[in-house]
C-alpha cells in the first residue's frame, strides 16, 4: 500500500436471519487478508467483531440473511439509504432460503407454527434482500464463494478509491 | 439503594443475536432473561417429510460455525435410526473433522471475542501491529485460524457445512500432498497456540460459583464423538441412556428459566469436558501444559477460555497423530435398508453437549426431530451468573461499565445464538414458553 493517505472505504456488516454462515467465512477470508483489509476497511458497523458500532453512513454494507419480520424490512431500508452500495451476501440474502423455510410449509405446517409467527411479529411471508431494497452485488451461495467474494470485493474497490489503483491496488 | 430495568439489546462479540434484561429492585436482581433476538428459522419443523439422507446438509444450516458438529451429530442420530456402523476409518475422518472445527473456531472466539476484552481495546484488529507483542497476536489468531480452517476443508470439504462426510461414510478422502501440508501447518502454529493458553491462564477476570457440569466424556483419549455422558456428580450414562436422559433431563432443562427452576444448574462447554475429563488429553498436550492443568476442576467461568486454548493445542496434536499414523484409503458408503426407528446423536460440539433425535419412517422420511444444543442448555446458568455478577458491581459501577462487564461474562460462556435461536427458552411477560414454541 501507498504512504499516500486515503479515506479507508466504510463497511457494515449485517446479519438478519440466517445461520451467520457468511460472517465466518468472511472471518476466514480474513485470515489471509487482514493486513490489507485493516488498511484499507473501517468496519463501522459489525457486532461481531466490535462493540462501538456506528450507524452513520457505509460506502459497503453487506446483508445477510432473509428478512423476516417489519423490523428487519424497516431496518434494511435505512441501512440502503445510508449506503452507497449493498451487497446481499449468501443464499438467505439473495434466494431467501433456506432461513425463509417456512414460506415453502403444508398448510397443515404453517397451521402448526402460525401462533408463533404472529406471537413473534413476523411477516407472513419471508422476504428476499433485493424484495425490499435495490441490490448493488448478489453472492449466492449457501455459504458465499469465498473467491467470488473477493473478486466483487476487489471490485468495489477499484470503483469507490480509484485513487488507489496508481498506487498499490492488489488485494487479491 | 437502585431499583431500576437494564436493557441491552444486542450483545456483542458473539455468534448470532442475543439480548438481556436485568431487573433489580432495591440492589436485589429479582430477574434475568438472557434471549434470542433472532427470527424463527423451523429447522425441526422442516424436518418433517425429508428424506433421511437429507438431514445433515438441512441440520448444518442451523448454525455457520457450529455447522460441522450439527453433521456430525444428525449422522450419528441417523446411522442410530439406520443400525449403521461407520468404520473405523470413517470414525477417524470424524474425529479429524471435529479437531478442525475446534480449532478453527475456538480460535474464532478466544481471539476474536475475548482477547479484545484483555488488551480493553474494542477489536481484535485494532491491536497495533508497531507493538511487536501485539503483532504476534495478531498474526498467531489469524495463523491459528487458517490451520483449523485448512484441516477442515482437507478432511471434511469446507468448515462451514461440510460437504464430504454423509450418512455411512464420506465422499471424498484427503491426499498426501494435503495432509503433509496440514500437519506443517498444525506443527507451525503449535507455538502460537502455547502463548495463547500463556494469555488466558494470566486472564485478569475470574469469576467463581457452584455448578454441576456434563460433557460427552471419553473412555480413553480425550474428543468430541465417543464417550459416556458423565456429570460432575458422578453419573454416566451410555448410549443405551441417550435417549431417555435427552427426554427427562436434557429436554426440560432447556426449556427452564433460570428464576423458576428449583433444582441445581449444570454448564457444558470446554471447562465442562476439561473439569471431567484432563487426563485423556493427549500425552504431549499435558507435558507442554504442565501445572496449567492443576487449575482444574475449576468452577471460573473465565476458565472455560483457557479450556477452549488447552483444547486447540489437544485438537493440534491429535491431529499430526491421525494424520501421520493413518494411510486413507477410498472406502464406499455403509447402507441399510429403511426402517421405522428412533435414533439419538450425542456429541461435543465445541461449546458443548449437543443432542439430536430423529423418528424414521419406514420409507426413509423423517417423521419427527429434537435438537437441543449447548447454549440452551447454559442458559440457566448465563441469567444466574449475570445475577450474581450485577449485584456484586452495582455499588461501584455506571451504566455502561456494568454492560461491558456483563458482556465479557456472557462472552466466556461463548453462547451461539444461531443455535439457541431455535432451542431457547423465550419470557413473554413472565410467562413460560409452551413445548410447541420451540421450532
């Protein structure tokens, strides 16, 4: 990397409901490229790796998970307008499955779990990222591919700090 | 004297989405409820109609860290329900799958979630890598992880949900060049993983109290498939037991809260199995760790963190013996008809004793399923040390210092709330969730 300073591009991470499979694949990509993303990323919101999480504005913010309740739907449509880009990241994010199982449910099962949907204040039926807010990037993938990952990662990148493509830009 | 609701919505570093209110009244905590604030995903309601051959891949997705021992586990309920008996070499695979896991994601927690908390910075990564000391953890946690995370996709495909291993055996089998490489790796981090425990043996945090504990606790060498369940009273129960501990023990003592339930807690995780079990750690594990070991039995919680580390370095060695003492060779799938039959799976996953039960129809469908996972099962003990901790800091702590406080504590626990989400006892006003809420 430069010695020339730079804004560091400003990252939210968000879990909604999912198995938070891609957060530990994102903590395992980390593992060999923590140096450039500590450099490069200020994580500004991301309770798994911080306590003093900030909601102001992201230049990234990845989604995970399908959005189940109007909390997660109200939510996710501020974190968009703080965002210059959003990722939905993995199959719950971009297919709403399988966390949206119950959307697929016999009527005899949705029967037998309706008293819970509504005691919880969950919607009726569970949402797609890109059912509630425009999507800039779509990883699928039940996790994501680490590798396609990292190429959109790469990808925005180039296009938010183009500043940086003279200096240093490899961070494959 | 305070009399006041504390609330704090979202703890963090941790896996997945928890909250805690604490109600004191008078400087007396009168409740705690440590919950889920994740949506229900209905994992065992999805069960019902599956085919049997499907139960691994769909239980993994319960969790993204835990995933690998939710396989682990729904293969030994459903070669159970089968009368399947993997081989040997199969057993060894597993074995092998399951050091990957701990490693990968002890490591994930210890240094993660809990080393910032030591160094009172906000996260791992803003440890300041001019300080060389802070360098090396730096690079040891990431280094730690990669080994773990390698060992798991040489063996069992990918660390999270796994693809190779299945009902009856694996799919794929690791080669040579592969399985050189991981044992480099394993013997690389070795020294990093002796710093780590160094780190959490000098831990600053302790906090004491009486509790029972129970763990899969193994007959010859230390691990997380095979064993008896034991507890710290001095109960075993053997496979043969699985089922009915599970239903009249297990079952509703996840479904207690901690200020209804009458009788006396029991915790799982690392210091369970290390309290219960040290002397089956591997022989060079226990020469490295030395007096470390006669920390334990331990009834310090901050102590299931030095288990976790003292874990890690058993799973490394293990590992290079497995590895190195083993030819794998391509083996086909054990098989057996389809029957109607009961199978329970009891493993350690690495934050505790995790059970599943599935009921097989004769055409190979699932008819029904149980899960109950480890932090449910602590959860008692979660909102009683909370308790206990809140009324020991009040006089001399603000707000948010009494939060961070709480969170560390909660963090040793090393709860998962992907897992619990399903599994977890959930207060409405008070009152206790019905049988049926738990999806």
């Amino acid at each position: 990397m430069a010695d020339t300073p730079f804004q560091k591009i400003k990252i939210g991470w968000f879990s909604f409901s999912c198995c938070e499979d891609n957060t530990i694949v994102m903590t395992e990509i980390m593992n060999e490229h923590w140096q450039e993303w500590k450099k490069l990323f200020d994580f500004r919101h991301a309770r798994v790796l911080k306590f003093k999480n900030v909601m102001d504005e992201f230049d990234v913010a990845f989604i995970e998970g399908a959005i189940a309740s109007p909390e997660h739907e109200a939510k996710l449509k501020d974190i968009r307008q703080r965002s210059k880009k959003l990722v939905a990241v993995g199959a719950c994010a971009v297919t709403g499955l399988p966390s949206g199982q119950r959307n697929t449910f016999t009527p005899e099962q949705k029967e037998a779990i309706d008293f819970l949907v509504a005691r919880f204040g969950a919607l009726p039926k569970v949402l797609r990222v890109k059912d509630v807010v425009p999507v800039d990037v779509e990883l699928p993938g039940c996790p994501m591919n680490p590798d396609a990952f990292l190429k959109a990662v790469n990808g925005l990148v180039v296009e938010l700090r183009p500043e940086l493509q003279t200096q240093s830009p490899n961070i494959k | 004297m305070h009399t006041f609701d504390l609330s704090m919505e979202h703890i963090t570093k941790i896996e997945g989405a928890a909250s805690l209110s604490v109600k004191v009244v008078d400087d007396k905590v009168v409740d705690v409820k440590f919950q889920t604030v994740e949506y229900k995903r209905f994992f065992t309601e999805a069960l019902k109609g599956k085919p049997i051959l499907a139960v691994p891949q769909h239980l993994a997705r319960i969790c993204g860290t835990c995933s690998n021992a939710h396989i682990m586990c729904a293969i030994e309920a459903c070669e159970a329900a089968l009368g399947i008996t993997p081989t040997e070499q199969t057993q060894k695979l597993r074995s092998l799958t399951m050091h990957g896991l701990i490693i990968r994601d002890h490591a994930l927690h210890l240094f993660l979630f809990s080393l910032p908390d030591i160094y009172k910075l906000d996260a791992f990564l803003d440890l300041d890598e001019s300080d060389p000391a802070q360098h090396q953890i730096l690079h040891d946690g990431f280094d730690i992880k990669a080994a773990g995370n390698y060992l798991a996709t040489l063996i069992a495909g990918r660390s999270v949900h796994a693809t190779y291993p299945t009902i009856g055996g694996f799919l794929h089998f690791p080669d040579k060049a592969g399985i050189d490489e991981a044992v480099k790796k394993l013997n690389d981090i070795r020294p990093a993983v002796l710093r780590l425990i160094e780190i959490f043996k000098n831990s600053p945090f302790h906090f004491d109290r009486k509790t029972h504990y129970m763990a899969l606790a193994p007959e010859k060498s230390f691990g997380y498939i095979h064993g008896r369940i034991m507890t710290s009273q001095g109960e075993t129960y053997g496979p043969e037991k699985y089922r009915d501990h599970l239903e009249h023990v297990v079952l509703p003592y996840s479904q207690a809260s901690a200020y209804e339930y009458q009788g006396e807690g029991y915790m799982v995780g690392s210091l369970a199995r290390i309290n219960l079990a040290k002397e089956t750690l591997h022989p060079k594990t226990k020469e490295s760790l030395g007096k470390t070991l006669d920390l334990f039995p331990s009834t310090d919680i901050y102590y299931n963190n030095l288990a976790q580390a003292i874990e890690i370095l058993h799973s490394v060695d293990e590992s290079i013996d497995l590895l190195t003492q083993n030819e794998f060779k391509p083996e086909p799938l054990v098989k057996a008809p389809y029957r109607e039959a009961v199978g329970v799976g009891v493993i350690e996953a690495p934050r505790g004793t995790l059970y599943h039960k599935i009921e097989l129809n004769v055409d190979g469908t699932i008819k029904q399923g149980e899960v109950i996972v480890p932090t449910g099962q602590n959860q008692i003990n979660i909102e009683r040390d909370v308790g206990t901790l809140v009324e020991r800091i009040l006089p001399t702590m603000e707000k948010e210092a009494i939060e961070m406080e709480i969170e560390k504590l909660i963090r040793a626990y090393d709860p998962c709330m992907s897992c619990a989400a399903h599994f977890l006892k959930v207060s409405w006003a008070g009152n206790s969730t019905p049988k049926a809420a738990r999806a």
